[in-house]
C-alpha cells in the first residue's frame, strides 16, 4: 500500500462489484448475526441511485451464489458460516500488508491491505477469520481496534497551501497524519515534532491529527535525541511539578537518621564506575577482619530513604521506570537533584545507603551475610580504567584491597561459571564526541576485570537479597517480592543455532541438560575467531529476554535459582521497589499485593524494552552521522545479519552497520534462506552467509532515517 498520497483525505465510493461486495462483507464481518435486506445495505453503504442499488442486488447474488451469504427469508440474508473471531497485536509491514500474533494459532494471521481497516502498529485488535490461504497461514479481517499502541508519532512536518502532514519517522506508519493548518502550533515545514492522532473518519485513508510539541530542526543533536525519546513514547523532560517537589528534598543528613543504621563512614570504601558517570548507584567496603577473613559491603544508594512511595517524584519514577542511555546524553529516572546530588555516592561525601555485608574467606568462601541500611563514606571515585591499570601493574592507590577483590571476584565467577552461568562478553560501541557532541571517533568497550569485579559483587548482592525473602529462614511463607527473571531458551531456537554452527566446523548440543556448560565451551572456543561475534550474537538471540515479576522461575542465564535487581535504584525503579519491599520484612511486616507488584513489573519490563529501542536508535543515528563523510569510500565488513530485503554489513574497524539491499547485487537474482542465514544466487549458485567477510561501497548516509545504504564493491 505504501504511504497515501499527499491532499487524498477522503476515499472514492468504490462503484465496481468487487469493491461493492467487500463493503457487504464488512458489514456482515462487523456484525455477524445482523440479517438485513439489500434496501438496508444500500443505506449502511450510503448508496441511494436506482444504479447503485441493482449493484447492491447483483452483489449479494454473487455472494449468495459462492455461498458467503445464506437468504433465511425471501430478500433477507445472514452471513453464512460466520467467522470465529481472535484478539491479538497487528505488526505493520512496509507494503501495507499486517499480521496479526496471536495465541490462538502457531502461525501469524495474515492481514491484506484493504483488510486493515485503520489498525496501525502494534494495536491489539480483534480479528475476523477468513478462509485458509492454501498452503499458507490464516487470513483475517480487523473488526475492531481494541486498544491502540500509540497515538502520539514524532515525524517531520510538511506544510502546502491549505493543510499539512506529519511524515512518521517509524518505518511501520504507512500513512501519514493530515494536520490541519489551524493545528500545527507554530511548526514550520521540515521541522521534526509530535503530533497527536484525533480522530480518522472512516472514509479517510489519512488519521486527522494537531502538533502536540515541536522539537526542533531536523540534525540539531537535541531534535534527534527527542526525536528517537519521542518514537518510543519516553519523556526528554520532567514536569515543573516533579522538578519542584525534588527540590524541596533535604540534602542534609540527621545524624539521628544515622544512629539508626550500621555506621560504615570509617571503614574503607570506594566507587567504581565509567569515567563519564555522574550518578554512583553503588560502592564497595573492604575491610580485614582478624581472623583472617575479609568483610566486603555494597552499598548501594538508598533512593526510597528520600523517595516517599506514593508522592510526585515516585509516581513520575514509576511512570517512567528507567533512565535511557543515549549516545550523547542520560535521560535519568529521577531529577537531577536526586540522580546526580543527594542519592550519588559521590567521594568525601556522607551518603545514606542500603547494603549487603558479606564475611568472605581467603579462598571465596561466604560465610555469613548481614542486609540492612548503612551510612558510608566514599573515600575515592575510580573509573575503570583506573582501577584495570592498577590491576595489572600492582600499583597505586588502595591497590592490595583492589587486587584482593579482584582475586575473590575471579574465585566467584569461575565457580558462578562452573554452576551453570553463561558467560556473554560482547563487545559494546562507543563514540568520541567532540564539544559539538558530534562523534569524533570510535572505540570499543571490552569486559575487562575492572568491569568483573565490580559485576561479580553486584551479582553476589542481587542474589543475596532474593534468596533473603525467596527462602524465609522460619520456612514461614514467601512474600511478595521482584525477582529478574529468565527462562529457559526454545529448543526449536537452539536446534537450529547447533545446524547453523556446523557450517562454521563448530558442534553444538541443543539436546542435552547441560545447554550452559556446552555454551560456555563454544564460546572460550570462537574467541578470536573471525566469526567470534556473530556467533555470539546468534547465541544470544536463542535465548529467552529476562524480565521483572513476582513470579520466581529463576534466572537460566546466570544459573540462579533466585535473582533480583537490587543495585541500581538511582536508575531502575525495579531496584526501588525491591528496597521497599525488603525494608518492609526486615520490619516484620506483612506481605504486600502481588497483583500491584506484577502489574508494575510488567510496565517495567515493557519501559525496559523501549529504553533499549531508543539506545538502539541513538546508536544508529550517531554511526550514520560518523559515516556521512565517508560517502563513496570501500571498506572491509562481515555480513551481521540477513533478511528477505538484503544483507546487513558490519565495517570491521569502525563496526557501523548497513545494508546491501537484495535488488541491488548484481549478476543475478538472490532469494533469501533463513534457516541457513544467507542468501543464494538462482543461476550462479553464490551464497553470502551470515559471517562471510565482503567488501562494501558506502552508498547513502541517510540521516532522517537512520539508515546507511552500502553496495558490494
């Protein structure tokens, strides 16, 4: 279908039968147990000429005749066999066509064009079925939009004579928004904004919309980050009444508040962090104990001490649920005031905290752990990179207690690993922004064992709180509680990863008890190797997403029979609930309503997946702006990905990805083998797999779109 065309608002009456006979369809379809005559018909269709209406009786003779509709009375007809209907999410495509995901069937259902009837993008709807596509998946009719995804489109505006339109930035908008002049609120043309959806008449095939917020002129960095914040409906600022309701927060502490809590002010303790964090959810406390063993304490920042649950600020953080990392900027959860001041474990600074006391022998052994809330005082800021460099040369400062944790982070994770957890290291990028925020290079983020250690104590409390309610030591009954969990991957998924791999020379088990310990021992085994990445990117799309709930299946890829997210409450509002949620046990109080929690978790897990997208996006954006110079340029790549369009190239010494569309290689006709990841040539036989290093041309820096285009060389 692709987009409408500008200024066509109101569709034709369609007078050919076969359009006529749709629309008696859809009637019927909309109302299954109506029986009407073609007088009413022709009235519900708005058709009134003598003409119109000997079309409405030759209609209903053809349908009558192909038996899909059925006369219970002489000149009254019903539907015959009406359709089952199912409920389910509509994913748009490019072209116009839809499939609806639902439970009711394996397969998606497949949804025409003209059968869309006005749903858009991950709609839950309500589907007619249609007759059985032969030898494909079940048609269906949308007749009725239950709940709409969204109503709110970022886009750029365009701007004619007497009306404009908002041109949605997502790809799976295939109409556009006609937007009034009388609504566009001071917007000019070109400019990126929000626009909200109002209504969409029935006989028009655009939605009628208003400019809700204009962001700014299309390449300004602010415009395309509250763009990409806009596509995924999170915020780019907080309501003045969140901003002022913080800011009356105190940031100084009541040494009565103190007395109250273990005081861990004079015992060595530090933070470990990236070098351009501002907000330190977490610090570490390393002290000797005279028996020889060690007491190691994270403490992290206690958020609901100042957050009041219930109050403006929660309210907001729950709304929000996460801060969003994007390439240039941090969209923090809670304000500035909070983020960055109070709740930050700054250095030289007494901070309120909420810990995990650990009592730890020389060779990694815990014997005792104590949860409760602490007072700390941070004696040094690290960033990693300190810390790594300290690691390896013995040198510098609080150098014999970092390399003591580090050698009991090493004991913890080899026997995490020796239990089942799956060791992911994958490469991160990153850019050098210069004072324009513009990238001014690229480097790559390594899991180094600065980044290790920290992780292993984290893990270490995170489990250790969950484990605290998840087995009560008076076997009483569990409450309660947000646990981070993840499921077991889908054996079909690591079937075909283990048929994959063989083309490489790798052996995979999918059928076997120990998926983690295989995994483990295919990963030590690709590292190096040229396909190291993409084997591990696959791996990991076999396995299941983790999520927050309170219903504890355990967390398959890190082999723990109770987890939770305890560590981050500065940015994670699942974090904060778990505070509360702990402090209200410590104090012996009962167990609180699952059905609020699990509501909450759920729009945490979905906020999770959006602040994700939008980091996606960001990153996109920002390799499509270091590439626009590099337009015409040959480089060397893998091909990361394949689809029915073309292949996804990743340039190996910057890692930008784009794509070699499938029309575009020449010298034949490629067709798309999924199961093999690769696409092969009709006549010639070649094929280009996932992993096959090319040779690409940059085509297209596409900046609106976030797209980078490359031709074989």
């Amino acid at each position: 279908m692709g987009r409408k065309k500008k200024g066509q608002i109101h569709s034709k009456k369609g007078k050919n039968l076969k359009k006529i006979k749709d629309n008696i369809m859809d009637l019927y379809i909309g109302a299954p147990k109506k029986i009407l005559n073609h007088k009413q018909i022709a009235a519900k269709l708005n058709f009134t000429s003598s003409s119109d209406r000997n079309l409405i009786i030759k209609a209903i003779g053809g349908l009558k005749a192909a038996r899909m509709l059925q006369e219970i009375e002489p000149g009254k007809y019903i539907i015959a066999n009406a359709p089952k209907h199912v409920t389910g999410k509509i994913e748009t495509k490019r072209n116009g066509v839809a499939f609806v995901i639902t439970d009711s069937f394996d397969d998606d259902i497949f949804i025409a064009p003209n059968f869309v009837n006005h749903a858009l993008d991950g709609d839950t709807v309500k589907v007619a079925l249609l007759a059985k596509r032969r030898g494909k998946s079940h048609a269906g009719q949308v007749v009725e939009i239950l709940e709409r995804a969204q109503t709110n489109f970022v886009g750029t505006i365009e701007i004619s004579k007497n009306f404009a339109f908002l041109v949605p930035d997502k790809a799976a908008m295939s109409v556009d928004i006609f937007i009034p002049k009388s609504k566009l609120k001071g917007a000019e043309n070109g400019q990126k904004c929000i626009a909200a959806i109002t209504e969409w008449p029935k006989d028009a095939s655009s939605p009628f919309g208003e400019i809700i917020d204009v962001l700014g002129d299309v390449g300004d960095a602010d415009t395309e980050a509250y763009s990409i914040l806009a596509q995924f409906d999170l915020p780019h600022r907080f309501p003045e009444k969140v901003e002022q309701e913080a800011a009356k927060i105190s940031l100084t502490i009541d040494e009565a508040e103190v007395k109250k809590r273990r005081d861990y002010r004079k015992v060595t303790t530090f933070t470990i962090d990236p070098v351009d964090a501002k907000d330190f959810d977490d610090a570490i406390s390393f002290k000797k104990l005279d028996n020889g063993n060690y007491e190691v304490g994270v403490h992290i920042a206690d958020v609901t001490h100042y957050v009041k649950e219930g109050d403006t600020v929660d309210m907001e953080a729950i709304d929000r649920a996460t801060s969003v990392y994007l390439v240039d900027r941090v969209v923090p959860m809670l304000p500035e005031v909070l983020s960055n001041g109070v709740c930050s474990l700054r250095p030289n600074e007494d901070k309120l905290t909420f810990a995990s006391i650990f009592e730890i022998t020389p060779e990694g052994k815990v014997l005792s752990t104590w949860i409760g809330r602490t007072a700390i005082h941070s004696d040094r800021r690290f960033a990693y990179e300190e810390v790594q460099e300290i690691l390896e040369t013995g040198e510098g400062e609080y150098s014999e207690e970092l390399i003591i944790l580090n050698n009991l982070a090493k004991i913890k994770r080899k026997a995490r690993l020796d239990d089942g957890s799956i060791a992911f290291d994958k490469v991160e990028v990153r850019f050098r922004l210069d004072e324009d925020r513009k990238p001014a290079g690229v480097y790559f983020k390594m899991q180094k064992d600065a980044h290790k250690l920290i992780e292993e104590f984290m893990l270490m409390a995170n489990r250790a709180v969950a484990e605290k309610i998840a087995l009560p030591k008076d076997g009483g009954q569990v409450k309660t509680f947000v646990y981070r969990i993840h499921d077991k991957p889908d054996p079909e998924k690591l079937i075909a990863f283990s048929q994959f791999i063989k083309t490489f020379g790798y052996e995979f088990n999918a059928n076997t008890e120990n998926i983690a310990e295989n995994m483990n021992a295919l990963l030590m085994e690709v590292q190096g190797q040229r396909e190291e990445n993409m084997i591990e990117q696959l791996a990991i799309r076999t396995m299941a997403k983790a999520v927050y709930s309170t219903k504890n299946i355990g967390h398959y890829g890190l082999g723990f029979r109770h987890y939770t997210h305890f560590t981050s409450p500065i940015r994670r509002y699942p974090d904060m609930m778990v505070h509360r949620l702990l402090q209200q046990y410590l104090d012996g109080k009962k167990s609180a309503d699952e059905n609020q929690y699990e509501k909450w978790c759920k729009h945490s897990s979905v906020q999770e997946k959006k602040a994700s997208d939008a980091e996606r996006q960001s990153i996109k954006y920002f390799q499509v702006l270091f590439m626009k110079d590099e337009v015409g340029k040959s480089f060397k790549g893998v091909i990361s990905g394949v689809s029915e369009w073309g292949i996804y190239v990743e340039i190996i010494e910057n890692k930008c990805e784009g794509m070699v569309r499938l029309r575009e290689i020449s010298g034949d006709y490629f067709s798309f083998d999924e199961n093999l990841h690769r696409i092969v040539g009709h006549n010639t036989g070649k094929v280009y797999q996932l992993g096959d290093e090319v040779e690409i041309t940059v085509k297209e820096a596409d900046l609106a779109n976030r797209r980078l285009d490359f031709m074989l060389s």
